[in-house]
C-alpha cells in the first residue's frame, strides 16, 4: 500500500489543479466540478496530516 504523506498530497493537489486549469479552458463544467471536490478532499487530508 502506498505511504499517503505531506508530498504525496502535494503532488496529487498540483497535479489536479492543472487538470482543473485544462478542463476551464475546454469548457467542460462537469469535469471542474468533480475535481474541485477531489481537490477540497485532498486539502482537507493534508491538513489533517499537517497538525
């Protein structure tokens, strides 16, 4: 199983912002509403794993 830490979610964040920053240029509001919520989670964990 692979060790969730700080850089990890750090990585997974960016890398779903540039999904985000894509899916806004194509239009595709479906998509930026989906990864927003995937991206509110994984802040909420890092967080968590911060304090």
């Amino acid at each position: 199983m692979k060790k969730i830490d700080a850089s990890y979610l750090k990585k997974k964040i960016n890398q779903l912002n540039k999904k985000i920053h894509r899916a806004e240029r194509q239009g595709n509001e479906n998509k930026i509403w989906w990864r927003k919520m995937k991206l509110e989670k994984l802040k909420e964990k890092l967080v968590k794993i911060s304090a």
